[in-house]
C-alpha cells in the first residue's frame, strides 16, 4: 500500500532535474496527498487533477493513450519534445484520417464515402493498390486507385 512519502520519492527518483516537464495531471487517489501535491509544486509543476466524480473523464484520455503508446510510441523513441510532437502529429493525422475504427464499421473517421463496393480478394483490371508508409514504416496506409486508360 503506497504512502504519500513513497509516491513523493519516486517522483524524486523518476523525474530528472533537466527537464522539461511542466505538468503532473493524476486523479484523486490517497496517495496523492497534498504533501505529495506540495512536493510537486517545489520541484517546478503545476498539478492538474482530474475532474470530481467524472469517471468518464479518465477513461477517454486512458483509452486514447492507451492506443496512442501501443500503436506509436512503444515503436519509437522520440529525441526530444519537439520530435515527440513530429511524431504524435503525424500519428495523429493517420488515427483520425487513415485508420479504420471499430465504432464505424467498415469505415474511416475523414471519408466514409470512399467505401469500395469490392468484396473477394481479386481486383479488376481497371484498379490497383497504392501503398503509402507513415511514420518511417511503423503504419501503412492503402489506397484503391483507378489506373489510367
């Protein structure tokens, strides 16, 4: 059972003195005290908490983050804050834009009218697949395209 005093030193273990950080965002759990938030505060944070009695306010952001560290960052390792956000802008773009989600069907989230009416694995002679990478490889995007006459 964690203490206030031991979530204290693993923020002092965890976080290195040259960085950047400027925000600590957690819920409302014991742990988090306010000595704890006291101590945060001293090593240059701002905490954020989570709103009172709003359970679905957690489960967004950990579902998001959640796909957004299995699917992106667990596959690379960004340099810096600014490559992190090269990185997570391009993911961003292919999630919304490129990526089939379950709660669509079928569909994508940008275009859902680019529905192809093919179904079978064989192509007629008039369409091919295009290919594009994204993110260095780590994700593929695949376009039907009409080849030119």
């Amino acid at each position: 059972h964690p203490t206030a005093e031991w979530t204290v030193q693993q923020f002092r273990n965890g976080l290195p003195l040259d960085g950047a950080y400027r925000f600590l965002v957690h819920d409302r759990d014991d742990i988090f005290a306010l000595a704890v938030d006291e101590a945060i505060r001293s090593m240059s944070l701002q905490v954020l908490k989570t709103p009172v009695r709003a359970p679905q306010a957690n489960a967004y952001c950990e579902r998001f983050i959640g796909t957004a560290r299995r699917e992106c960052l667990d596959w690379m390792i960004p340099l810096n804050e600014r490559h992190l956000r090269s990185i997570l802008a391009e993911w961003m773009s292919h999630y919304n834009g490129e990526r089939p989600h379950s709660a669509l069907g079928p569909g994508l989230p940008d275009d859902p009218s680019r529905k192809t009416s093919l179904t079978g694995h064989r192509l007629s002679a008039a369409h091919h697949v295009v290919a594009s990478t994204r993110l260095g490889g780590l994700h593929h995007h695949y376009q039907l395209e009409t080849v030119a006459a």
